[in-house]
C-alpha cells in the first residue's frame, strides 16, 4: 500500500488538527484526574456519540482515580477486552459491565 501524496496546506491540516486531539485528550485525562468529569460519564457519552469513539479503554481506566496499571489489568481481563479496543468498539454489554466496574 502506498502512502497517498498530500499537499503541504492538506499536510498543515492533518498536523493541527492531530494536535488539537492531542489537547483535547490531555484535557479530558486532567478532568477525570480531578474527578471534574466522571469516567461513566465518558463511556455512556461514547455509546451515543462519536466524540470520544476513539479512546482506549486502558488510558480510560488508567485516568480514572485510584485505578493503576495493575487494577486496569484486572478489570480489562475480567471483562474480556483486548489491550487496544476502544470505547467505539465495545458491545453494550461491555460498556455497561464497565461502567459497573469503575463505579464499584
């Protein structure tokens, strides 16, 4: 597969808006951090719409307070997610079994 040629402006474009996910992505994991947006909040607003269709569930759960790498670990084997599935990719029973982890 070729790399398709894309010209300097559309190049600057992908390259801004790349960055602008990028903020927006730091900005969500400070709010969650904080506890000023909950995590439940995120993977029901995933379920509806495509605004956070891309975040992996293990950087979720990892920006969630008091949930570590080991505790993700857990939580991802016990439902039977894969390391790079993403919020968009989980069937209603996976969300809904998630957010029933991280409210415990």
């Amino acid at each position: 597969m070729t790399v398709p040629v894309r010209t300097e402006d559309q190049r600057a474009s992908a390259l801004l808006r790349a960055m602008e996910v990028r903020h927006e992505r730091a900005e969500l994991r400070r709010a969650l951090k904080s506890g000023r947006i909950s995590g439940v909040d995120i993977i029901r607003s995933a379920g509806m719409s495509g605004e956070w269709h891309g975040v992996r569930i293990r950087w979720l759960l990892e920006s969630l307070p008091r949930i570590g790498p080991a505790r993700a670990d857990s939580i991802m084997r016990r439902l039977a997610v894969a390391e790079t599935r993403r919020l968009g990719g989980i069937t209603d029973r996976q969300r809904q079994e998630l957010i029933e982890a991280i409210e415990v």
